[in-house]
C-alpha cells in the first residue's frame, strides 16, 4: 500500500488557506489509486481552541475537502476535523472516507490534551474505530493518545495492522514523539505512521517529523521540518510475518 503523509504549516484559523494549501500538497505527490493520504489534526485550522473558527457540522467544509481528494484520487484519505457537540463543546475527531466518498471511520479523540486546555473545549471520545484497506486494517488516533500505550493496545485487540497517529505536536517534546511512535510499533509488532504538522501558531512552534515506522521499530520515511508531503510503502506481509514469527502477542493472548 501507499501512504502519502502530508506535512502541512497550517495557516492560524484560517479554514480556506488551508485547504487550499492542502489540495496543492496532495496533488504534488500525484498518488495512485488505493493510496492512503494522510493529514494532521485539525489541518485545516490549526490547533485552536476556537470553537466559533474549528467546529463545523458533519459534512462540512473540512470533511467535504476530504471527500473531494478520496474521490479524485479513489484513495482512501484520513484527517483531522472538529464537530460541535450538543453541550457547546467539540470532538477532536479523525475521519477516514473511501473512495466513494463514504465514511470509512470517525474516531474521536479519548484524551484531550489538557495542558493545553483541550479538555475544557473538548470532549473526549470512548474506544477506537478501525477500517480496512488494502488488506490492512487501520486504527486512526490522534496527539496526544500516543502517551497511552493501553489505548493502542486495545487498537492490536480490536485487529489493527496499522496504528495512524494525526498530530499537532510541538518541537518542545519532539523527541518524545519519536520515542513513542517507535515504541508503539515495537511493542504492537505493527506498522505506525505519525503524520504531523510543522511551522508555527500563536501558541506553539512544530518542526513535523512526520514518519512511518515499521513492526521492528525502523523508520523506513521522515518528512523531516520542512512542509512537504512524504510517500511510502506498507507492506502487509510483513506485519503478518513478524506477528507468526515473534509471539510477543500471543503470548499476551491476542490472536494473530
């Protein structure tokens, strides 16, 4: 399969520029048929708390975006929106749409990011979502997530191959982003794929990083600082390889 991990420096509250911006990404890569494309969290407003700019209906701009690119480009596309919740909060959500342009997964976020006051404008969701795609089945999670390994693993049990984590993750800690991201993958014996923004908000600077790393912890992709968009491949053989080689899940009583 191939993934195209779209590294964007998000314009600050600014949904048009950013899927504009976006769209120019996506087409530079020229993605084949059956893709993955990825984007970050809240990609197309930046990491704002904003309620008023971020939140938006199900089928709006943002989703209508990702709709757009997995049609043009019959791939399968994930990335970050926001939708407004009946108590005048959001859910920090990771929606994957198919090809024809239906929902594949909407997953929202179990653990907002409470340093950063995500908590008090986010709900947090319960569980994982996962789909299947070119014979890979995929978990999409989001951020701060990553810091609690008993959430992927409940991602392993449920079946996934694939672990997605959409980011906007700050410089200050970039190497606990890449720690992690390989330590999900060591320990789950699946591939994971960290796809994060860079540039900079009123609140935060982000120096990307985004990687894809396989079931033995190697990064096989780095997208490095710059905005750019990082393609790759993931190969389902070899998680089902390792997984019949190595009995780390099996002895943990997950079926492989």
């Amino acid at each position: 399969m191939n993934v195209h991990l779209v590294q964007i420096d998000s314009v600050w509250e600014d949904r048009s520029a950013n899927l504009a911006k976006a769209r120019q990404l996506i087409a530079s890569a020229k993605p084949q048929p059956g893709s993955l494309i990825i984007l970050p969290e809240t990609f197309s407003t930046g990491f704002s708390m904003n309620l008023a700019v971020t939140a938006e209906p199900e089928k709006g701009p943002t989703e209508q975006f990702l709709r757009e690119m997995a049609t043009q480009y019959q791939s399968s596309v994930i990335g970050g929106v926001v939708t407004p919740t009946s108590d005048g909060r959001g859910k920090n959500q990771a929606l994957a749409i198919a090809p024809d342009g239906s929902v594949l997964a909407r997953y929202t976020k179990n653990y907002p990011f409470s340093l950063g006051g995500e908590d008090k404008a986010h709900v947090a969701g319960t569980g994982v979502a996962l789909f299947e795609w070119q014979g890979l089945r995929i978990a999409p999670l989001i951020c701060y997530d990553l810091r609690f390994p008993e959430l992927a693993r409940s991602a392993i049990r449920a079946g996934a191959d694939v672990l997605v984590f959409i980011a906007a993750w700050p410089v200050k800690r970039i190497q606990h982003w890449i720690t992690l991201l390989q330590a999900r993958a060591i320990e789950n014996l699946a591939y994971v794929i960290g796809v994060n923004r860079c540039g900079a908000d009123p609140e935060f600077t982000y120096t990307g990083r985004s990687l894809v790393i396989d079931p033995h912890g190697l990064i096989i992709a780095d997208a490095a600082e710059q905005e750019r968009v990082i393609s790759a491949q993931v190969d389902p053989s070899i998680v089902r390889d390792w997984r019949s080689q190595f009995p780390a899940l099996r002895d943990a009583g997950i079926p492989t």
